[in-house]
C-alpha cells in the first residue's frame, strides 16, 4: 500500500512537467497545478507522519541510532548518559515541528495581509473611484484586487493619470476577473500547500506556475469583456 501511495504521489507531482499546459486552457493549467500543489502537500504530510511512527520502529534506525551513539561517541553514550533512540525520536519529530511553524507562519501572514489591505482601504484611500475602484494615492500605475472576505479594486491617481481610457478599462476588468474568479482563495490554498510541501524540491516554483496561469485566466476573462487585445 505504502508503495502505490508513493507511485501515485510521484506521478500526480511530475504530470505538469510531462503535459508542459503553457498552452492549455488558463483554468486547465491552473487546476492542474493546483493538484501538483496538493499531492506536494499530501506528501509533505505522509513523510511527516512516517517518520514519526513508522521509521523509529524499523531495524534501519534502530542499527543507526545505535551505530552513531555507541559507536562513533561512546564517551557521550557511556559517560553522559546519551541514548541514542531517543536523540533519534527526537529528530524523527523535527521535520514535524518544522511542518507545524511552516504553516503557522503562513496563516500569520496571511491574517496580516488581509489586516494591512484593510487598513489601506480605510486609511489611505482617497474616495470612491471609476466603476466602483476605490481610489488611492500615489504616482505610480498601480490598478490591484485587494481584500478576502469582501475584496475591491484599487487604482492609483497614477493610473488615472497615466493610462487611457482602453487601458485603463482593460486593467480593471483584468482585476475584477481576479475577483469574480475567486483567485484570492487559490493563492490562499497554495500558500498553504507551499507551507506543508516545504521540503518537496520544486514546490515553489509550482506555486510560481500557477500563479501565472492565473493571471492568464484574469486575462481571458477581461477580453470576454471585448477589450482591444
């Protein structure tokens, strides 16, 4: 069992990188990785929970907690008391701990985030703007989806200033596609699934890919709103 588990982790985790999606459908991709992201995930956890019950009890820790301790240092081992299974359980459980601040750190920022944009939105802005913005300061092209819970669009008085009319219109559909797809909880799901995937090579990178196939589906969605391409 322990085996097709692993085989359908390693399969589920290398299929993006055998299809190559750049050209497939945004939503396409971006499911696609998203799944990559959860198997990262599911074998961030199932490592985790190996080592915690499965290895201490195999013979191969059990020779080399033995071997490090009593071999290598026996001056540790015999004089101070040292017991090698139990530094061994201990480091068994560290990957553990490790998994358990990953995601804590995560949740952290992301509870963060949503408390900054929501005093942005309520501090800085400087009133209502074009087709229901919500407009802030500052000169730079700045047209962003802000929030969770109830999320809008910002746009600069750079952006007013800067761009015209097409673009600017283009700009703020892009972010509303953004919104009406609910792209705020993917990019909270993979932050997630980074957190837990930490130790499996490639997982930010995945997260990188979707994050631009999403922006691709924010893009599909503004030109179905018959914008100049």
């Amino acid at each position: 069992m322990r085996t097709v588990v692993i085989v359908v982790l390693l399969l589920g985790v290398t299929l993006p990188y055998v299809m190559r999606p750049s050209r497939a459908d945004p939503a396409t991709a971006a499911l696609l990785w998203a799944a990559n992201l959860g198997l990262r995930a599911l074998a961030g956890i199932f490592s985790a929970i190996y080592l915690v019950l499965f290895l201490p009890n195999t013979e191969f820790f059990s020779a080399l907690t033995h071997w490090c301790w009593h071999a290598v240092l026996p001056f540790l081992a015999t004089h101070l008391g040292f017991n090698g299974h139990r530094i061994g359980d201990a480091a068994a459980t560290l990957p553990t701990i490790v998994l358990g601040l990953s995601v804590f750190w995560v949740g952290a920022g992301v509870i963060r985030v949503a408390r900054s944009v929501r005093w942005l939105i309520t501090r800085t802005a400087l009133g209502p703007g074009p087709r229901d913005t919500v407009i802030v300061g500052g000169a730079d092209v700045v047209v962003a989806a802000a929030g969770l819970a109830r999320p809008r669009v910002l746009v600069s008085t750079g952006a007013l200033t800067q761009l015209d009319d097409e673009e600017l219109a283009a700009g703020l559909d892009h972010e509303r596609g953004h919104i009406a797809r609910r792209h705020r909880w993917i990019l909270v799901y993979a932050e997630l699934c980074r957190a837990l995937g930490v130790f499996v090579p490639g997982t930010r990178a995945a997260v990188r890919e979707l994050n631009l196939h999403l922006e691709r589906d924010a893009d599909r969605w503004a030109l179905s709103r018959r914008h100049d391409r």
